[in-house]
C-alpha cells in the first residue's frame, strides 16, 4: 500500500539484510507518499501491525477498499450511504484531494544494489517478538483515546461480521 501511496517500493534506499528485517521486526515500516488520506495510512497501518491476529482479513479489505469504490459513484445511495465512520461523499471528496498530489510524486529513485524484491530464507537466533512501531501503535490506539478522531474507525460492524456469519453456514 506504501508503494501505491509513494511511487517507490519500500526500503528501496537500504539493503535488504538481516538488519533491516530486525529493524522491521522493531517496528520500522515503509513510509507513504505526500498527500495520502489518513485514511488509507490508518487501514495499511492495521494490515502491517506486528499482532497477525489485529490485522483485517481479506473479507474485510474487500468490504472497505470495494465501499471506497462504489463511493465515487454519482448515485445518491453511494453518497449517503455510511459505513466505516464516514459517508461515500466524504470518502470521494478525500480520495479526490489525495489524487491532486499524484502528479507531484516522483517515481523516480535510485535503488540500494542490495536491495532484493525477491523471496529469500533468512535464519534467526533469538528473535525479539515483533512490534509495532510508535506511529502505527498512534493510528490503531487513536480511537480508543481519541472520541473526536478524524481517523475512520474500520472495524467491521456487527452487521458485516453477521453476514460473514451468515455466509459461512
């Protein structure tokens, strides 16, 4: 999601070691482009959180990222309808501020020699348990903090979670 945001794929400036997977096991994550909605850094915030079991589930990234869609729409359901925390309106209008930066993001970059985008094998001793970072531990701790949060909360409603229900007998 970082990359869709930035233009660059992550860590593209550094080796791609063993010491970058500690520092990511740390809670190093790849940073986002200028300009991303909030919203969309706190839904890949949750799928990078370092608990497996904290992160959304496919069902539920379909739910969200296909109501964005539908959001751009013109017809009014799609516009009133609310889920998430926000209207389709509000999400359009977002969406539609973020894409004013998109001509401004440079694809553009030198890449470390050592920087591997394929799968490789790495042994660890002792590995720490994963964490979360501060930032990302900020965006998923914000709406039990914050009742005023502009982030949207994207836990999936009781409703959605009955229909999975429903679906799965």
């Amino acid at each position: 999601m970082t990359e869709l945001s930035s233009g660059k794929p992550p860590f593209y400036e550094r080796k791609h070691d063993t010491t970058l997977a500690l520092k990511i096991c740390n809670g190093l994550r790849p940073k986002f482009g200028k300009g991303t909605p909030e919203i969309y850094k706190k839904l890949a915030y949750k799928c990078m959180n370092a608990n497996s079991n904290q992160r959304p589930t496919v069902n539920e990234l379909i739910w969200i990222i296909n109501f964005w869609n539908d959001s751009f729409y013109d017809n009014k359901h799609f516009q009133e309808e609310l889920k998430f925390g926000y209207k389709g309106k509000e999400i359009k209008t977002i969406f539609e501020e973020a894409d004013k930066e998109i001509s401004n993001i440079s694809t553009s970059y030198k890449k470390d020699p050592d920087a591997v985008y394929t799968s490789r094998v790495f042994t660890f001793d002792n590995l720490t348990k994963p964490v979360n970072s501060s930032i990302i531990s900020s965006y998923l701790n914000d709406d039990k903090n914050n009742e005023d949060s502009q982030l949207v909360d994207l836990e999936v409603s009781s409703s959605l979670l009955q229909l999975k229900d429903d679906i799965n007998n």
